[in-house]
C-alpha cells in the first residue's frame, strides 16, 4: 500500500503522522511511504531521516495526497487538506467530529473513509488511541496550571505546592480515566492538596489504591461539584464521553462564583469542552479570563511536546497502520471489529452513532 505523511499545518502543531522508525517497520514490510519535506522538523527528524528510513520526500502536500492511499495524520485536516481527499482515500487520524460540524460534512463530501483516532476500542473497552495522548495532556494540564497561577499570567500568585508554613494550591480534577488519574499524579508529585470527582465509584476505589489518603476522591454530585470548585485554585476539565461532544458540567455562573485568580484548564475542549464558558485557543495564544477566572483550553495539548508525544502516539497507532497497510481498509475494518468503531464517515455517510447524535448529521450504520 502507499502510505502518505502529510506536514501537520494546524496552528502550532509540531507533532508528526509516523517517525522514521515506524517508517521503517512499514517500509520493512514491502509498502512505501511519501512523507511531505519537514513533516518531522518539529520532532527533530529531518527528510534524511525518513529517507533512510525507506520513505520518498514529496514536495508538498498536494503530492503527499496525490501519491498515495492511505493518509496518517495527527490531527484533523483542515478544509485545504479535506479538498484533496477523494473516494479512493482513507484518511487516518484524531477527527473529534462531535464539536466540528463543518469538518464532518467536508469529510463527507469528499467521500473518503476517515477513521478516527479518538474512537478506535480496545477489547476491555477503552480507547487505546486516545489513551496515550490523553496521558500527554493531562500531565501537562498541570503544568499549564501552575504556570497560569503565576501573577505575571494573571492568576492569583499561588504556587501549586506551598512551601512549608504556606498552604498548597487546591486543585479539582473532574473526571477519574486517564486524563485526570495523570493529572492527579502530577499534581500530587508538586505536594498539591487534590480532590477528584467522578460518577464511578469502581474508577474512585482504584484511584484510592493507587493514591492512598494523598488523594481526596468524593462521588460527583452538582452541589459537590460546586462546594470544590468554588474552593480550587486549580480546575481540571478531564470529561470523555468518546465520540460525543463533552456535557457542560461547569456552569457560567458556577465560574463567576470561583475565586478570583483560579485557573481553568479544559482538557476536553477538543470534545467541545466540560466547563460553558471555555472556547478552544492554540499555544500562541492560551488562555482568555472570564469573571476573573483564567482559561487555559488549547486545542492541541501534546503539541508542545511533540517529540514525546510523536513516538507515544506512534506506540499506538503503528500496529493499526500496519493492519490496513497489509489488508486494505475494507478487511481490515471487517476484520477487527475494535479498529472499525473508528469508522467514522465512509462513502459520503457518518458511520458513527455518537458523531451523529453531536452533529445532528444523519447516521448510516
């Protein structure tokens, strides 16, 4: 199969479809690979690089598309990358639909087969895809947060960890899966005080074991969700519901009643976002203040790390590419029922009943 590797052009996005390693596995195995030139700047992989690795250097990404029927990306491809897709296409990457009407229906309109990062199963049920970028993100929500507590961000001064004779920030994590059991890690590594609220209790019970008394985890009901949000310093949005756009657990008069220098950092904002008052910003520009609350709800997280990020997510998506590589995008789907819940738009109709339920957009099984 010809594999495609398109520069990523979202704004501030350094991260890379496949690195020259993976390049290699997939080349090893007889298909070729077109990586677009610089398409691994951002994580230190020159063109040599994947020429070495047995890939060609496409001049651009009009010929990546051209040459090629298998597209691996990052993220979702923007309305001058959807303009190149065509029938024979499948196109590979994270989509998040459910908050992206017009991506949905550009897709759709191209008639290739979009499968999507962020619904692909595993066999227990979770979303190995996802799994690693979301340990990306929510390590470094806490470090976003702590910076944006820094005056000079306009947060209120507080240094996440106090020091002794001065108490720690409090920190609230909504949500108990992956995002937020790695912000909890982190924010306990900086000696905050943290409390994380989640609807399950076998999720609360696990993250007890593993946290021990240093964790504070209380079952979520709206008045306990308002009594630690309107204590936090530190508010972490790590809300999934995959495929779906994210509920609004945070209210906008919920947020004009947290402290005046509190931050929010909505890890679900590729989802749409759990708190009302969030809207997606990018790494140049991170945050917006509501009510006195700053917001920190970049699209893109693991971006600002994409050499972590890159060989992390390549971790996981390599034994899926190498899967439609060596089958075909038809058997492969037919073949691995946990690959075809990624299915999300094919032949011009989305194939995916959250997707379909966010957008309004009708679902064709």
């Amino acid at each position: 199969m010809r594999i495609g590797v398109p520069r990523e052009i979202k704004a501030n996005e350094h991260r890379v479809g496949l690195t020259p390693a993976s390049v290699q596995e997939i080349c090893g195995r007889g298909h070729q690979v077109l990586v677009e030139t610089g398409a691994g700047a951002g994580i230190g992989a020159l063109d040599e690089h994947y020429r070495q690795a047995g890939a060609s250097i496409a001049a651009d990404a009009a010929a990546v598309f051209a040459g090629s029927e298998l597209i691996v990306k990052v993220k979702e491809p923007q309305a001058i990358e959807i303009a190149l897709l065509t029938p024979r296409h499948t196109l590979f990457t994270y989509l998040h639909l459910a908050a992206d009407v017009a991506q949905a229906r550009g897709l759709m309109a191209s008639g290739a087969t979009a499968i999507a990062y962020e619904t692909v199963t595993a066999p227990d049920g979770s979303l190995p895809l996802l799994a690693p970028m979301s340990e990306v993100a929510g390590r470094l929500a806490v470090q976003a947060g702590a910076r944006c507590l820094e005056k000079v961000m306009g947060g209120a001064g507080v240094l996440l960890g106090g020091v002794p004779g001065v108490a720690p920030a409090e920190v609230l994590v909504i949500g108990g899966g992956v995002v937020g059991s790695n912000a909890i890690r982190m924010a306990l590594g900086l000696e905050a005080q943290v409390t994380v609220l989640d609807q399950s209790l076998p999720r609360l019970r696990a993250l007890a074991a593993e946290f021990g008394s240093r964790l504070n985890t209380i079952y979520s009901t709206r008045e306990r969700l308002e009594h630690y949000a309107t204590r936090a310093d530190l508010l972490i949005g790590a809300v999934l519901v995959p495929g779906a756009a994210a509920p609004k657990l945070v209210s906008r008069e919920l947020v004009a009643r947290m402290k005046p220098g509190s931050v929010i950092v909505d890890v679900a904002i590729d989802q749409g976002g759990c708190v009302e008052t969030s809207r997606p910003t990018t790494h140049a520009e991170p945050t917006f203040v509501v009510d006195g609350v700053v917001h920190y709800c970049v699209a893109n997280m693991p971006g600002a790390v994409p050499r972590t990020s890159a060989q992390a997510l390549n971790n996981a998506t390599l034994p899926f590419v190498l899967k439609l590589a060596e089958l075909g995008t038809e058997a492969a789907l037919q073949a691995d029922p946990h690959l075809a819940h990624g299915l999300n738009i094919a032949a011009g109709r989305v194939t995916h009943e959250a997707v379909a339920l966010a957008t309004g957009l009708p679902f064709a099984a």
